[in-house]
C-alpha cells in the first residue's frame, strides 16, 4: 500500500500553513512554520501571486494533506461526496474524512495526531463494535463504537492521550468513556463542529473546473 514517507514538517511548510502533523511538536516553538515560514528548498523563491488555478489546488493539498490521503483515494472520497445530493458537497466530504477510523481515534485523544493514530489502528489496537479493525481508512457511522483492545489499555501512548485529553473538550459528535478507552460516534459532524482550516468549496471548484 502506498503512503507518504517523507518528513511532515515539509508538508507544513510547502502549505505555509501548520497541518498539525506532528503532535505537540506543533504547538512548541521547533515548529517550522514558527522558526522559518517559507517554502521547502534548495532554492526557494519567494512567494508570487497564485493563480486561480493554484488557489484552488493548494487547498485540495492542503486538505489531503491534513487528513493523511493519497490522490486516488481523496478524488474517490470527492466522487462519493458528489453523489449525496441532500447535503453540500464541500460538507459531505469533510464528514467522509472525518469519520474514517483514523480520525475519529486522533480526535478522541488516543493519539498526539492523525499519523500516530494512523500507526494505532494499523497495529490493531482497537475494535469496532467488539470485532478487531486495522484500517486506517475504514469508514464509521453513527452509533458505530470505537474500543482501545484490553492488551493495549496499558500502552503509555493511550494512557497518555486519555489524560490530556480529560482536560479538554472533543467534537460534540462523538462520546469519549475514558475509563473503559472508549468513544461512539453519535451523529454525523456538522460543518461548524469541523474545525479544519480550508476553505471546502475551492476544493469542488477544483474538481469541477
């Protein structure tokens, strides 16, 4: 299977933007996009003025980016967005990208960030609804539960992530047990509970173009 293996600060950089890839080194002063804000490079030149076209595509970047996804997979996610005719594209994406399994274990707390809790599942240490899941890009719906296996509660990078995340509040879509590690999706994510930085419709210009 096919996935990005080159340094995720340069991720951040190349979108001038932070992505949060990287966990709490995001928030600490050795973030790149803090110490020197500009493109990666040799030889880089400074910033001119984008096209529309490149507007456009560096937000779909930007978006792919964040949530970890491969071209083919990102512009299947947009195919099957285009399909639902009740809720606006640009939206029904992002609750795509945000309800894969992946995801919704970062946004519980039971990992520092996306890439990390990519690794959690990829290693198996999580069930959905009591069966053992170890896709990354497996797609959760509403009432669909989300458990830490009980071999891997004592792992400090769970036990970690619990505590940090008892201090603060998560998505209001989902239901996080802390003791028992365990969270349910309760509904769908409305636009305004997705608090990624993009602009979405870019994103459907872009396709649509």
């Amino acid at each position: 299977m096919a996935r990005y293996t080159d340094a995720n600060c340069r991720l951040c950089r190349r979108e001038l933007s932070k992505l949060y890839l990287k966990g709490d080194r995001c928030f600490s002063a050795k973030c790149p996009i803090e110490k020197k804000p500009q493109l990666p490079g040799q030889h880089t030149i400074s910033r001119r003025k984008l096209s529309e076209y490149a507007i456009r595509l560096r937000e779909k970047q930007k978006l792919r980016r964040i949530y970890g996804v491969l071209e083919r997979q990102f512009q299947r996610y947009f195919t099957i967005a285009v399909g639902q005719r009740t809720i606006p594209t640009g939206t029904r994406l992002l609750q795509i990208l945000e309800t894969r399994m992946d995801n919704v274990v970062f946004r519980s707390g039971f990992a520092p960030s996306r890439p990390a809790a990519r690794q959690l599942v990829n290693h198996g240490h999580f069930t959905v609804n009591g069966r053992s899941t170890n896709i990354p890009s497996y797609s959760l719906k509403p009432g669909d539960r989300v458990e830490a296996k009980e071999r891997s509660k004592g792992l400090s990078i769970l036990k970690d992530g619990i505590e940090t995340v008892k201090g603060r509040s998560i998505p209001q879509w989902l239901h996080l047990t802390p003791e028992a590690m365990q969270v349910i999706v309760q509904n769908l994510p409305l636009r305004e509970q997705i608090d990624v930085p993009v602009q979405e419709q870019l994103i459907v210009e872009f396709y649509s173009r």
